[in-house]
C-alpha cells in the first residue's frame, strides 16, 4: 500500500531527467504541428479558395498516421528508438523546410505532408515504447496523465495562437517555424535522453523480415491475447465519444449559436480531459484505476446520452466536459495496462498499431456522426454516439473482466494485469 500522498502527485515524473527531455520535446514538437495545421488551412485555401482542397490538406495531416503505424512502427523495435526519434525530427526538418518556399506546388506540398506524417507515426511509435523504461511502475500512469493535460493545453493554445500569429506573418513563415520546432526537438532528446540498446539487442530482429511485416505480426499477436484484445477495444471505442466535437457547428446552430458557441463546445472535451486526468489520478488509487476501466468507460458515454434532452448550451457544455473527464480518465490507464502486458522487444510495433487503429475509428465515427446528424440532428446523433459507447463499453468491460479472472486463476489468485 502507498502511504499516504504517495503514488498520487503527478509532479513527481519531472525528477526525471529523461521524461522531462521527452515530454518537452514532445511539447515543441506538437505546437509547431498544430501551428502548421492552421498554416496549410491557410495557404492552401488563399492559393485555391477551395474549401475541397483545404479540407483534403487538413484531413492529410492525420490520415497517414493509420499506416504509418503498422508499416513502419517496427522500426522502434529494430533500432535504437532515441536515435529513431532524433531521426524522425531531422527529416520532418528538412521536408517540413521544403514545404514552407513559396511556390511550391500542391501536389509537391501533399506528397512531402505524407512522408510528415508517415515518419510523426514511427516517431510516436518509438516514444511511447521507450517512455516505460523511463517512468518505471506507477510513474508511468502518471507520466501518461502528465503528458494528456499538457498536450490538450497546448493544443487549445496554438490552435488560438496560431490564428493571430498568421496575422503577423505568412503561412510559409509558420511552416519554416514549425521546422525549426523539430530541430529543437530532436537536439532535446539527443541530450536530454538515453541511449538505450536495441530491445532483444543488436541482432534481435531478423533483418531478412519486412518491417511492414511486423506490423501484421503485430496484430496477430494482439488477436491471441484476450486482455490486450478487450483492452485495444476499450481504448478505440474512444473514438464514439470524440464524435461531439465534430459535430460542435451543427449542435451550436441547433441553439441558435454563432462562433462562440461553438468554440465553447469544441473547448468542453479538452477541458474535461485535463481535468478528469488531474483527478481520476490524485485521488483513485492503482489498483481500483485498472478494475475501474471498462465501468467507467461505460459512465463516459451517459452524459453524451442526455443529450437527447437537449439541455441547451451550458448544459451541453458541461456534459461534454464530464463525459471528457471520465473517457480521458479510463483511457490513460486502459492504454498503460496495455502498454506494460506487451514485451519490450514487441512494444513499438504493438502500438504503432493500436494508435494506428485510433485513428482509423476516430475518422469513422466522426464520418458516421456526421451522416447521422443530417438525419436526425445533432443531439441525436451525439446521443447514439453515447449510447453505442455504452454498449460497446459494456461489452469490452465483460471481456477484461473475464481475462483478468482468467489471469488471476492462472497465477494464484494474483490479477496479472494489475497496474502499480
């Protein structure tokens, strides 16, 4: 047992060196991104004024994410993953560079913005294998609590910031800035972390093997494992309660809302999610956190179901924000329980393909949310949104529970995928 205060302050991951070069290198890294995704909506749509082709430049700063991560992730697990990191950095430098000279083509602009996004999945896939071996036990969960208040608010801030340093300089200057943020980046994490072997060491992959082989391996070996599979299925069906945000236009013209409704809608999940990572993790203990995931993963999806109500703008806001808080909440330990059970030598590719597989359902439903809303309004859709992530929270939760019994059977009464 923790005595008391202890296990809880979230603050204590910063006595490490190492998190706090990779937590603010992924800091750097992540307001220039958001930045440059105001820049590209910008440029582009000045040079074409088509909103078709704003919208397609928008949607490639996340869409090859989806394979990046099972093509590529494997390279975190064949190859030192501070220096796959730095690696990564450099070259998002240098394309990121090429994509800011004024009269580059569009074509040329979307191809260098996959290759972007491409290497952004290997990089992720390589800090979120690396970040257990710096924040041992309980630290970890609190580094991944850390690490979800700080990116939301950086990226409220630089999605704002953005729009007004835009009035002051050009897209193609923003672009050369977010460069420079990788440059920062990657000179932070050659210094501030590690460098740590191989996993299995130097010759522990069989060079032979494609790494786009990996990723499939990757995904046979989740399929074969009941606790990571109903735990996998837990952290995508997140994705159902992403689907308000995207629907924050309609729902705000629903209520008779201008702009400022709407921003105040998108702004209810982020900050409920800071919140809710603040104290789900100083106040509930390790062990209740990992039995806890799937019923709060159920509560997470009925603030969104009483929007059948239609509780109005402040009501809609502060459901929002509770549903963010628990989804937010259930999701950092799901995805640490899931990260520990997976070995070292495997974790890159392991969860190059599960943020692969987040993606892809975010995309999804936020297509379907948007189908259902012109069919049945807004607050229906996020209704049904709720009430799916109910029942697919449910159903998920069942099967944890059971593979944690089977776990606990297996070895003497002790769950094996207890965190802490």
């Amino acid at each position: 047992m923790a005595g008391r205060g202890q296990g809880s302050r979230l603050s204590e991951v910063f006595r490490r060196g190492e998190f706090r070069a990779l937590w603010g290198a992924e800091l750097i890294s992540l307001a220039g991104d958001q930045l440059a995704r105001v820049a590209l909506a910008v440029l582009v749509y000045g040079r074409t004024g088509s909103a078709g082709w704003a919208a397609a430049v928008y949607a490639l700063t996340f869409l090859p994410a989806m394979l990046g991560g099972v093509l590529l992730g494997g390279l975190a697990d064949r190859h030192r993953r501070r220096e796959v990191m730095v690696a990564a950095d450099v070259v998002r430098a240098v394309l990121v560079g090429v994509m800011a000279l004024p009269g580059l083509s569009l074509w040329l602009l979307c191809a260098l913005l996959v290759v972007v996004v491409l290497l952004s999945a290997v990089h992720s896939s390589a800090q979120a294998a690396l970040l257990p071996a710096v924040l041992p036990d309980d630290l970890y969960e609190r580094g991944l609590a850390v690490r979800q208040i700080t990116s939301q608010a950086v990226q409220l801030a630089a999605f704002a910031g953005g729009g007004l340093l835009l009035v002051a300089v050009s897209p193609n200057v923003a672009l050369a800035l977010n460069a420079a943020t990788f440059v920062v980046s990657a000179v932070v994490l050659r210094l501030g972390v590690g460098n740590r072997p191989v996993p299995g060491g130097e010759d522990g992959e069989d060079g032979s093997r494609s790494v786009a082989r990996d990723g499939f391996d990757a995904i046979r070996e989740i399929l074969a494992d009941p606790p990571r599979r109903a735990l996998l299925c837990l952290v995508w069906l997140v994705s159902c309660y992403v689907v308000p945000e995207a629907l924050a236009a309609p729902y705000a013209a629903r209520l008779d809302g201008g702009p400022l409704a709407v921003g105040l809608l998108m702004a209810a999940d982020p900050a409920g999610s800071v919140i809710g990572a603040f104290v789900f993790h100083r106040l509930v203990p390790a062990g209740p956190r990992t039995r806890l995931i799937g019923v709060i993963a159920a509560f997470a999806g009925l603030p969104l179901a009483l929007c059948v109500f239609e509780p109005g703008l402040v009501g809609s806001i502060l459901l929002w924000g509770v549903s963010g808080a628990l989804s937010t909440a259930y999701l950092i330990q799901a995805q640490a329980v899931f990260v520990r059970a997976t070995p070292d030598a495997h974790r890159g590719r392991v969860v190059g393909v599960a943020a692969s597989g987040l993606v892809a359902t975010q995309g999804v439903a936020v297509f379907l949310g948007g189908l259902l809303a012109d069919r049945v309004g807004p607050p229906m859709a996020v209704t049904i949104a709720g009430v799916a992530g109910m029942v697919l929270a449910t159903a998920s939760g069942l099967a944890w529970r059971a593979a944690r019994r089977a776990g606990s059977e297996a070895v003497g009464g002790t769950p094996a995928l207890d965190a802490g």
